[in-house]
C-alpha cells in the first residue's frame, strides 16, 4: 500500500491528537457532561437552625432526671438513724423496753436490730444488742468496724446467734478495737450479707 491509500486527518485537527482538540471553553479536568459547580449562597454558610423540639426533648430528659434524684432524697435517702421513726412497720415504733438506738431489718427473717448500751475500755468494745425477729427462726452474726479506718473486728466472744418470733435474742459481744467512732453490723451467719447497722461513739 502507498501513502496515498492511508486515510488522512481532517482538516482542522491536529494529526497528533488522535481524539482532536477538546471544546472550547470546558474545564479538560471536569468529566463531560457534568456541570460546572454553582459557588455556594450565604444561606449555604449559615450554620444550622437548631431545632426547638430538641431542645424541648432535652429540657424534658433534665426535668426527668432531677425528679428522680429528689424522689430518691426524700422516699429512699433516709439516716439509717432515723428509720426507726420512719419505717412504716409497728415493730419500729418506740417503746420503753427500747433505748431508742435500733432500727428495722429484712433479709434474713423481718425484725428489730438493737443497741441496748455500750461501753469502751482500754481497746476494747463491750456492747449490749437485741435482736427481734417477727416470724420464723433465723441465725445471725455481727461485726464492727471504725469509721475513719474502715479496719474490721469481729467479736471475740460470740460468733453467731438466732433469734425467734417470741424469743429475742440479747447478749453482750466484745471487741477488741481502738476506741474511735464504730459502727456494728448485723449480718447473716456468714457475714457476707450485712441486714443493718448502728453508730456508736467513741
């Protein structure tokens, strides 16, 4: 075949350009058939309007939330002090036989936790305590421990006890602990779960 049978560019490409020249006036960068991009308006700058419903769904939560915290103060956040004159149960409320130093328990059998008197030696805690069941038959133990330390002790001479409906258990426990501000615990007999507890001054 001679040079003439080869076909020939046509007029107004440029041979080395196999496809010809791109449009005029059309970004080479830009895919085609796409638009180019509008600028942005100043609404588009603007940041979003916040919506008044969610501020109203966030009031609402907030108002929730602190109802629940002063019901909590004011149902559930009693002193364990003043249970005595605010548990709703009959077998709480004062009497003379009591020292007013008590308070209701539940658990292990329902009933009366009570610190009939008490008193400190040289490192040594002598403490006289009640407890009062209202049905059953129920084994319970008690433990101490200081306030500011938190270090425990349990009595030395007595490890576990029970009590009956009609028959109360009263007895003196002692412990040998520093004298500071104490609390004693009433538990099961293991002394894994604590049913309640009473202050005592040091």
């Amino acid at each position: 075949m001679s040079n003439a049978q080869w076909p020939t560019a046509p007029q107004g490409r440029d041979p080395r350009q196999p496809f010809g020249q791109p449009p005029q006036g059309r970004d080479p960068r830009q895919p085609f058939g796409q638009q180019p991009p509008t600028p942005p308006s100043l609404e588009d700058l603007e940041p979003p309007k916040r919506s008044n419903r969610a501020m109203v769904a966030v009031l609402g939560v907030v108002a929730v939330i602190v109802a629940i915290v002063l019901g909590m103060q004011f149902i559930g956040g009693a002193d364990p002090q003043d249970g005595a004159s605010t548990a709703p149960s009959a077998t709480a409320e004062p009497s003379p036989e009591r020292t007013g130093n008590f308070i209701p328990f539940e658990g292990n059998g329902d009933g009366i936790f009570e610190i009939v008197g008490y008193s400190w030696g040289a490192d040594r805690l002598n403490v006289r305590l009640r407890v009062e069941v209202t049905h059953g038959d129920y084994a319970f133990s008690v433990f101490a421990f200081t306030n500011e330390t938190r270090a425990s002790y349990e009595p030395v001479d007595l490890r576990a006890f029970s009590a009956r409906e009609g028959e109360p258990f009263e007895g003196n426990v002692t412990f040998l602990m520093p004298q500071a501000d104490a609390t004693i615990v009433l538990s099961t007999p293991s002394g894994r779960v604590a049913l309640n507890a009473l202050p005592i001054k040091g």
